[in-house]
C-alpha cells in the first residue's frame, strides 16, 4: 500500500515538473516572438530565421527599405478646413470666444 503513495506522489511530481518546463517553453517562444515582431517593428525586415521558416521567396542578402509616409502641411491649409474643424470655430464663434487658427491651438471644454 505504501508503494501505491510513493508511486502516486512520484507520478504527480512529474506532472508538475512537466508543467514548469512547459510554462518555460511558452514563456520562451513568447519573447521569441515579441522579439521578431519588434525587429520587424523598427526594421521592416523580417529576421533570416523566421523568414526561412515561413518559406519567403526573397533574396536572403536583400533588403527592404522601410518607407515613412509624413503627412505634409501646405500654406494653403487654412483655406482648405475641414467641416469638423469649421464647425468647432463656428461654435466657439458663438459663445463669445476667440479662436486661433493654428494647428497647435489648444481648445478647452470647460
């Protein structure tokens, strides 16, 4: 009978061992993960690693060129208000208050 508990309380230490190291795994590939997405993130390349794995077709010596787009500000911006924005100076027209037409202009709601 004594067996029976050694092998049962010997039994559940393997389980729970099995746990931890199956959480450490999943903890690992996570980082992993966030680290390739962080790397494509900034770089807008996706590591030599994980590009063989998924199968990707380019070149491995190429390189993307990551592209900003920034929006531009013409002179001509104040003639061309959008109606959300027309609207709020109408508002504000109409409680008295003077609006800048700035694009840094602050409007309080109180």
């Amino acid at each position: 009978m004594a067996s029976g508990y050694v092998l049962a309380a010997f039994l559940e230490t393997t389980g729970l061992i099995g746990l931890v190291i199956a959480t450490l795994k999943i903890r690992a590939e996570r980082r992993a993960k966030a680290a390739e997405l962080r790397y494509f993130l900034r770089s807008g390349q996706m590591p030599s690693a994980s590009a063989a794995s998924i199968g990707s077709h380019r070149a491995p010596g190429r390189r993307i060129a990551a592209v900003t787009v920034a929006p531009v500000r013409s002179r001509n911006a104040e003639a061309r208000q959008s109606s959300a924005r027309s609207a709020l100076s109408r508002a504000i027209a109409q409680s008295g208050t003077a609006l800048r037409t700035e694009f840094g202009t602050r409007v309080s709601a109180g």
